[in-house]
C-alpha cells in the first residue's frame, strides 16, 4: 500500500504532469473564450449574421495553419536540437517570418473587401465581405500571439507563456460578456476584442521574454529554407486539411443557404466543445515526442504514442455519449431554441469530433519521426471524400449530408494514418541499431 501511495505521489509530482496540465488548462481557458463568444454571438445575432462569423473563423483557422506550417511546427521540431545561441536567432529569424505573414495578409484583405462581394460567392450575403479589413487585424495578433506562445512551449517553458495567455483569455470574456449584457454585441465587436486581447497578451509574452530571441538579417532567409523542409509538407496538410474539414460552411454557403451556414456552425462548435482538451495536449504531446525521440527510441514513441491514443479518447467518448442524448436540450440552453431540433446533425458531428481527437496523437508521432507526407497523403484522402462525397450528400440530404461526409472523411483518415504509422514503427523497430 506504502508502495502505490509512492508511486502516486511521485506521478503527481513529475515535472511532465504539472507543465501539461498548465497547457491543458491555458489552452482550454482560450477555447472556452472562443466556445462563450460563438454562444452568445448566436444568441445576439440572427442566423444570417452568424453566418458570417462562422466563415470567419474558417478563413481565420486557415490562415493559423499557413502560420503553423511555415513556422510554429518546424521551430517545435528543429529548436530542440540547436545550441542555446542558434536557437535564439532561429526564434529570431521566425519572429520575422511571422511579421511578413502578417504584412501579406493585411495587403491581401484590404483590396478583397473591395472586391469580395463579386468574387466571393454568398461574402456579400452573408456579411462577411465587409469583415475582411477586421480579419486582417485579428489574424494578425493572434499570429503574433500563437508565434512567442508556441515558441515558449517548443522551449518547454511552460509557465513563461501561460501567465500571459491566461489574462488575455479573461480580458477577452470579460469584453465579450459586457458587450453582449449591454446590448452591443456584434461580429465585428466580437472579433475587435479578440484583436485587442491577443495584442496584450503577445506583447507581455514578447517583453518579459526578450531575451529569447536574436534577430539576424542574414539568417533570416536561410533559417526560412530550413523551415521550409518540414513545413512544405505541413502547409500541404493545411489546405488538405481545410478542403477535408473546413470546407462544410462554403459547401453549405454555395449549395444551401447562409442559415445552413449558421445551422452547422453551431452544431460544430458544440460537437467540439472537448477541442481545448485535444489543442491543450497536442500542444504537449508534440514537444514531448520530439524530446522522447532524440536517440530514435522507436520502442518509446510507440509507447508515448499508445498512452497518448488512450488518454484523449476518455474525453472525448464520454462527450460522445453525454452529447448525443441530450443534443436537443443542450443545443437549446447554450444557443438559445432557433438553433434546437438538429439531433441528427450534432450527434453525426460528434462521431467526427470523436474520430479526429483520438486520432490526433498519430499525426504528431509521423511527424515526430519526420513522415509528414504519410498526414499529407491521408488528408489528401479526406479532402476527395468531403468535395465529392460531400457535394453529393449536401445536395441530396442538406445538413444531415454535410454530417454523414464528414464523419466518413474523418474515419479514412484516422484508418489510414493509423495503417501507415504502424507499419512504420514495426520495420524501424527491426531495423539494426
């Protein structure tokens, strides 16, 4: 008995278990931020206006991805590895990649909210051609803000980031409920005060950590092309990953309605409300992995990999369970009762959301172990199911389609990473050393 107490207590007291915990918990605050301001944008806005939100987002997410793949994820893989001098002006050099993202970003919006209306079938409809000037902002600080956050973690500096992030979090609810109390609670209020709060948080992060980072003009293009090596691959995943599973809302915009839009965006967001969980530990599980493996410890990837399998599917079963029979209910309570009566819907999401976060640790183990093409090939995959099989379901089922699509889009992909990733951990394990 003295022995398992022991072992318990060393457990809680591993420096592993407290730092995820912390990015559990920063991660699942800003989510939570994110999940309150889409309710109650819901509840203060009609079906039309909300819509617009929810194309937002997706151009919002796409844009995050550009980011990650071009610098989050190759300085989490190749900082680890770098003398303390060089991995400063790394961070350097990918702080400067991230203010050029920004600067293309804005020159690319400005003119689109001019021309958006035209090119863009359902932007005008919807209200989000006027936005564009505003994504370019938000976009912007919340690239900033992910950039030093992500940057801290790759370092495992923990802590460092999660003070900042935590009180911009609570700045951002703060605005937004006040926003919605007094009646002035609006797309554009909603996403000016993310804007705001991001910019707070990413400036403390950037000052009380200046020390990090060490800008070199000269290294600036070469750390780029170094970037580049991963990243292609990832960037790839980005735009596969968005025609696989972001695609629903413009699918349903161009095929349906800006109702549909709306109808699904809320059902997705309910079906995800367990995604801070997922973000929170991939945020985690990532570094670890890539700190577990330098000695290419194949034995002890697949371990991490398996317990990691099994720790994410416990929350997202039970939400499976909870969500699917009480869908109605709580679609009512959260979103108020325009948005009840799509069980069918949520519970065809949930099965995705389920799919997609068990799934998740096989991406960052083929990453881990450099076979991003296997991701790319599998999302690949998924993105031919939802423009084909979508198409085809949206537009003789509706909304029920769009569920069935992405629910068998998310199950090819999660089987055939799965395939892949298990063959290769076998033939490396018997590989000579």
């Amino acid at each position: 008995m003295r022995t398992a107490r022991q072992r318990l207590k060393r457990l809680f007291t591993k420096p592993a278990l407290r730092q995820g915990s912390l990015v559990l918990f920063d991660q699942g605050f800003l989510s939570l931020a994110t999940f309150a301001t889409g309710a109650l944008l819901a509840r203060a806005t009609d079906k039309g206006q909300y819509s617009a939100y929810v194309l937002a987002l997706s151009l919002i997410l796409l844009l995050q991805g550009i980011h990650r793949a071009l610098v989050s994820a190759p300085f989490t893989i190749y900082a680890p590895h770098l003398s303390e001098r060089d991995r400063n002006i790394y961070q350097g050099s990918a702080f400067g990649h991230t203010l050029l993202l920004c600067a293309l970003i804005t020159a690319a919006m400005i003119p689109l909210a001019a021309i958006g209306g035209n090119s863009i079938p359902g932007a005008t409809s919807s209200g989000l051609a006027a936005l564009f000037p505003l994504l370019a902002v938000v976009t912007s600080s919340q690239l900033v803000r992910d950039f030093i956050r992500n940057a801290l973690l790759a370092r495992l500096h923990i802590s460092a980031g999660v003070i900042a992030s935590v009180l911009g979090t609570t700045a951002q609810l703060t605005l937004i409920t006040w926003f919605f109390v007094t009646g002035r609670l609006t797309v554009a209020n909603a996403l000016l005060a993310t804007a705001v709060t991001a910019v707070l948080a990413a400036g403390y992060m950037l000052w009380r950590n200046r020390g990090l980072m060490d800008m070199v003009s000269t290294r600036i293009w070469m750390d780029f092309l170094r970037s580049l090596r991963t990243g292609k691959w990832v960037l790839i995943d980005v735009f596969a990953y968005m025609a696989a599973s972001q695609a629903y809302p413009w699918l349903l915009l161009y095929l349906l309605d800006p109702h549909s839009v709306a109808i699904f965006g809320v059902c997705s967001s309910f079906a995800g409300l367990t995604g801070p969980f997922l973000r929170g530990a991939n945020a985690y599980i990532h570094p670890r992995m890539v700190h577990g493996y330098k000695d290419a410890n194949v034995n002890g990837l697949a371990r991490l990999t398996g317990l990691s399998v099994v720790a994410v599917s416990i929350p997202y079963v039970a939400w499976l369970l909870i969500g699917s029979v009480f869908a109605n209910e709580l679609l009512g309570l959260i979103y108020g009762t325009a948005y009840s009566g799509y069980a069918v819907l949520t519970i065809l999401l949930l099965i995705r959301a389920a799919i997609e976060g068990t799934s998740s640790p096989l991406s960052a183990a083929l990453q881990t172990l450099e076979r991003a093409d296997v991701v790319t090939v599998s999302l690949v995959l998924g993105a031919c199911i939802t423009l084909g099989l979508g198409w085809f379901l949206i537009s003789n089922m509706g909304l029920a389609g769009a569920g069935l699509a992405a629910a068998v889009s998310s199950l090819a992909t999660a089987l055939w990473r799965w395939i892949m990733l298990r063959s290769i951990l076998r033939r490396d394990a018997r590989a000579p050393a």
